[in-house]
C-alpha cells in the first residue's frame, strides 16, 4: 500500500518527514524488498533533527505534491536520520566522495534495486538556483538513465562499491610514521595567530586537530602548538559559536572570526570541547575555561537530559521557520529587559548595536573583550544574563532531538567524568553515571551486545564499531574516577565484542558495522578524523590503557596491531588521522599517576594543575588498583599521602612532596 511510512518511527527527523505527500519509507529489510519488487531505483535522503538545508529542501520539495508525485511515480523514497544510522550515512556520503562531489546534508542519492549507489548530490533546490538543477529536473534525468542507460549505471555502482571495498580493505605494506614533532609544528603553522582555528572560513572546532597539537605542545615543549589550541579555545568561548546565556556550543562557524554560528547545538561537539578545555585549564589555570566548562556542563544538566537520565542528541537550528531566531536579539529587547543603564553596560561588552552583525539582529559575543572583567563587573553581567535567559525562554524553542546515541554518549560521560575529578564536583559524577546507566539498561542488545540509538521505549540501529569505543573510554574513565570494578569489567567486554564482531579477520583494523549487520552493502573501514574520533582511534587509546590498567598484553598487541594496519594510510595522510597519531603517542609508554590517601591533598592539587593529556590518574584512599596493574600493592608510606608515577609498566619510587611530584610527571610526560 502506497504511504508515508514515517510515521510508524521514534526519530525526530523521520517524524518531521511524517505528514509529507512522499510515500516515505524508512531504511529497513521492507524498503529494500520494495525496491527489489518493484525494479525501480532508490532515492534516498539523509539528514538529522537538526540540519538547516534539510529543512529548507523539506519545505521546497517534499512538502510540494507535485514533486512528491514524481518522487512516488518514478522512486522507492527512503527517508534515513544520519545520526540513527551512521553507518548507512557513511558508506553513501563516501560514494558521494568519489564522485567527486563536496559532501553535507541533507545528503540526496540515486541507488540501485540492490542498494548500491550510482549517482547523488546534497541539497538540490525546486527551482533552479544557486548553479543547481531543480530537483525534479534530477529526479527525471536520473529515472531516464536508470530506464535507458542501465549499463552506465551498472558500471557507476560496480565502481563505487569497489572503490569503497577497496579503502576498507587496509592491505598495504607497513610504512613509517610521520614525525610527529615536524607535523605538529607544520599543524601549528596552519593555525589562525589571531583567531584561532585553521585559517580561513568556515571554521569547526576539529578536536582530532587540537588534541594532538596540545598533545605534541606537552609531549615536546613545543609553545607555538600550545598557544594555538589556547587562542583556539579562546576564540570559541567568547565568539558568537558559544550561548553566553545558556551555555553550550554550536556546530561550527560561518566565518574566520568564531562569530556567525550554524546554530545547531550537537551533544558530540560540547563534549569534546569539554574534555579539551579540561585538560588545557590545567596547564593554563585559565578562569575562562573554568567558567565555560561549568556553564556548559550546567547546560547539559538542565536542557539536553532525555528519557532515563540519558544526553539528548542536538538542538535544532531553526525556530518558526528561521534560523538563529531563537537566540539573536535586537539592541530595543535588551534595553527593554535591562533598562539603559544595564543595557549599555552589556552591549558594549556583548558587542550589541543598532544595525546588528547577523541580519539586523546580535550574535551575543565577547569577541572584543575577551578576558574577564573584575569579579563584580562579571557578577552583574551574570544578573543580566539571566534577566535576558528568562525573556529567551518565551519564546519558540527549536526542536529538540532527544534520542540517546551510545556513541556521543560515550563521548560526553567521558568528559564530564573527567571534569568531575579535575574540577571536584560530585554531582557532575552522578551525571556522567546516571548517563552511563541509561546507556547500559536502554540499548542493551543482549550478551553485552548493544543498540546504537534509543527513544520512546524502543531501542534500535545496529551499533556500530564507535558505539563500543566510546562506551569503553566513557567505562574506563569513570574507572579512572571511582575505582569501580564494575566499570573496567564492562569495559573489558564491549572490548571483546569488537574484537569478536568488527575486528577484520583478514587484514586488521575494526569495520564500522558489525559481521552481522545484514543492510549494508560494504562494510567500511577507516580510521580517519571526522567531526568526531573514528571508532579505531579511541579504541586504539582503550586498548593502551586497559594494558597499562590490567597488566593484559593481549591488548597491547592487538594496539600495535592497529597502528600497523592503518600506517600506510597514516604515511599518505598524517593530518587526516590525527586523533589516531595522538593516540599512538601512549603506545609503549602510558602514563599513570596515583595519588594515595590524597582526596584533598596538596599532592592531588599538584596533579589536578598539571595538563598530562592520555594519562590515566587515580585518587585513591586505599590504593585498590586491578590486579597485573604496576599500581597492584602501592600503598601510602607512613598513613602521609603518597603518590606513584608509571610509564609503561615501570612505576617511579613514591613521592610525597608536591615539587617532587611535578619533576616526576614532567619527565613522564615528555
């Protein structure tokens, strides 16, 4: 029967697409089984809750029924949320890739009966504009050659599925790595002096980038890869990307200055930002990142906790149809809110005026006055924040995702576990646990097997490799934080699963889909960057720190493993696979510090204070640490508060002076 068949689904976007006139379908076993049946091609859309130009195409053409008509005519449509199946999105937008197209959502490709894919583009407009056809003059084009050349469509998928196979397959000889110290300086160089981020526009926060450049910053003394990442992180949290009255970040900016955001709000981009401000505020004491982390982490708390006490995948762009309308402002709203005295006083340090910088309206920001002023000045500038949050609140807020996603999950309990210890708040521990539950009872798969994505009751999406990884770092490092078996157990099983169920048998590495994920047409293997971490390069830092946590070299080896499987890869392109390069840094040599006895020591205070990024770090009252641990059996000497340094598996003689502590990490750092 002819329908929408969207409305049977739990995701947000796939709901958003429900009361269309295209005979939707959602990707599934059913679909593809109409596509077989009937013989006609595949049109199938990819975007998320929160995608702009998905929307704006939604409102052009697939609410228009007359492009639904030739939609329906002429296609199987099947409607897919990148975010419920990345996995799906990731071997199309590939294809896209190799067609030599620039990749986006909303991602729009033409694929065979068999699902394999021939040709695509993102977002076509109804009318021809922007240098682009009008979609139906596509949807016609392509139902014509499918119809008429089947040939030159055969030849187009055998070859983009073999050239997706053949990235996938890791077979080349070892090679060797880069210099690491030359490729952070060369990184470094490419940095915007002024500020921050890669020169040009737009700009992302790309943590894989700024991860090994403070990585390489600590690990070499190397001060311009260091003042890089911190003119970055300075940038983005004074510049229009961040909510100065919420909180939170957004996706990424227009322009070179961190000003004009793409005001979506991804719970993958706040926790990285989290985690990295975290470790540079220990090098920097900067009170900035400080305040940023605990405003952002508030953020989490009171808007982005979905059902079960789980992190809720993103806030939308657009509200009544507009992007941005929700949090930009006009200089008479605030003069209305705050009265003029107040009012001037904020916009000269928020940079509001009369004509605006974003179509007539303000972009918050404090791009002009970046450092903090004078703790009362800051004190009545937080007073007038909230007088403006509350004014905010009235008005339409954008949509909100709240489907719970393993792997971004991951990401953010690991974060703000971390944050947790460094900054001692308790209650952004029980956060970061209450998140890691909802994880473990919601997309539980059975047999330690998990789901990928979770609303409304219902658990689905076949988890992919970076569901496990995540998961295992945000295991290991609420380890780190309570010393709780149960958490280093669960992570040694997910680990288990990927090795039982992503590891390729054949030539190494970890597919992105499991041996028994049965809709994809090539399983894909890469450990390149992405917005976020690829599943090879977190689990490869998983690995090094379960053989340092358990004394375990099976997981040492299969960390050289990997390393070796991606070195050609890495040789032909370092600046692609930075989060794998930094995490090859601690392959040998992880640092672990205890700190024994030493909860509210200075020893603890010592540490905290000290950036020692990839390090795994205890505070312990007893010194339980897993047995085959080079931590196994250290104690405090005297009842005084004492602490161990390890590289590798070697620990230190125990320290219980601070400036001895600060020599010892130092070494082991460098």
């Amino acid at each position: 029967m002819s329908e929408n068949r969207l409305k049977y689904e739990t995701s947000p976007y796939l709901l958003q697409h429900q009361d269309n006139p295209v005979h939707w379908w959602a990707w599934g076993p059913e679909a593809l089984a109409e596509a077989k049946r009937t013989g006609k091609p595949i049109l199938l859309s990819v975007g998320y809750a929160a995608c702009h130009w998905c929307h704006v195409m939604a409102h052009e053409s697939f609410e228009d029924p007359n492009t639904a008509q030739v939609m329906n005519d002429l296609f199987v449509n099947i409607k897919v949320d990148r975010e419920e199946r990345p996995d799906i999105d990731a071997i199309y937008m590939g294809a896209l890739h190799r067609l030599g197209e620039q990749g986006g959502w909303p991602l729009t490709m033409f694929l065979d009966s068999e699902a394999k894919p021939f040709w695509g583009g993102t977002y076509f407009p109804r009318e021809s504009r922007y240098g682009r056809p009008s979609f139906v003059t596509v949807l016609l084009r392509i139902a014509e050659a499918y119809q008429n050349q089947p040939e030159n469509v055969a030849k187009n998928t055998e070859a983009l599925v073999a050239s997706l196979k053949e990235e996938a397959s890791t077979k080349d000889r070892v090679a060797a790595g880069p210099d690491i110290r030359d490729l952070v300086a060369r990184i470094s160089r490419a940095v915007d002096r002024e500020h921050g981020g890669l020169n040009g526009a737009p700009k992302f926060p790309q943590w894989n980038i700024f991860w090994l450049l403070w990585r390489g910053a600590m690990r070499f003394g190397d001060e311009d890869a260091k003042q890089a990442v911190i003119t970055t992180l300075r940038n983005i949290c004074q510049g229009g990307i961040y909510d100065h009255l919420a909180g939170g970040f957004a996706r990424y900016s227009v322009d070179e200055y961190w000003l004009v955001p793409h005001f979506e709000k991804m719970l993958y981009d706040n926790a990285l930002l989290i985690d990295l401000l975290t470790e540079v505020w220990r090098e920097t004491q900067e009170p900035l990142f400080k305040t940023r982390i605990a405003e952002t982490i508030a953020w989490l708390k009171s808007e982005m906790i979905a059902e079960v006490g789980g992190f809720a995948a993103s806030l939308d762009a657009d509200s009544e149809g507009e992007e941005g309308k929700f949090y930009v402002w006009s200089a008479e709203e605030i003069a209305d809110v705050l009265g003029a005295e107040d009012a001037a006083f904020f916009a000269r340090i928020y940079g509001v005026t009369p004509q605006g910088n974003f179509e007539g309206h303000t972009i918050l920001n404090r791009l002009d006055h970046q450092t903090l002023l004078s703790g009362e000045e800051e004190a009545r500038l937080g007073e007038m924040r909230v007088k403006l949050l509350t004014r905010r609140a009235g008005r339409v807020r954008p949509g909100w995702d709240d489907k719970i996603l393993a792997d971004w999950s991951g990401l953010a309990i690991a974060a703000v576990s971390r944050a947790a210890i460094v900054f001692d708040e308790p209650e952004w521990l029980v956060l970061a646990e209450r998140a890691f539950g909802a994880v473990t009872t919601k997309l539980a798969a059975g047999g330690d097997r998990l789901f990928h994505s979770y609303r409304g009751g219902l658990a689905k999406a076949p988890a992919t490799a970076s569901d496990y990884a995540n998961m295992i770092w945000a295991a290991l490092r609420l380890y780190e934080a309570t010393l709780s078996d149960r958490y280093l157990s669960q992570a040694q099983r997910w680990a288990a699963v990927l090795d039982r169920h992503y590891w390729d048998v054949d030539s190494g590495g970890y597919f992105t889909a499991a041996d028994d994920t049965s809709d994809v047409v090539v399983r894909l293997k890469s450990a390149s960057d992405d917005a976020t971490p690829s599943a090879n390069a977190i689990q490869l830092s998983n690995l090094i720190a379960l053989a340092a946590i358990t004394g375990d070299l099976t997981y040492d080896d299969r960390a050289a493993e990997l390393t070796r499987v991606f070195s050609g890869a890495v040789a032909r392109a370092p600046t692609g696979h930075c989060g794998l390069i930094a995490a090859e840094l601690d392959l040998g040599r992880l640092v672990q510090v205890a700190v024994i006895d030493g909860s509210k020591s200075d020893l603890r205070k010592t540490l905290i204070e000290m950036s020692v990024p990839g390090a795994v770090t205890f505070f312990s009252e007893t010194g339980s640490f897993a047995e085959g641990s080079p931590l196994a059996g250290k104690m405090s000497i005297d009842g005084e508060s004492t602490a161990y340094v390890c590289v590798g598996p070697v620990c230190g003689m125990p320290v219980r002076q601070p400036q001895d502590l600060r020599k010892e990490v130092l070494i082991a750092r460098s």
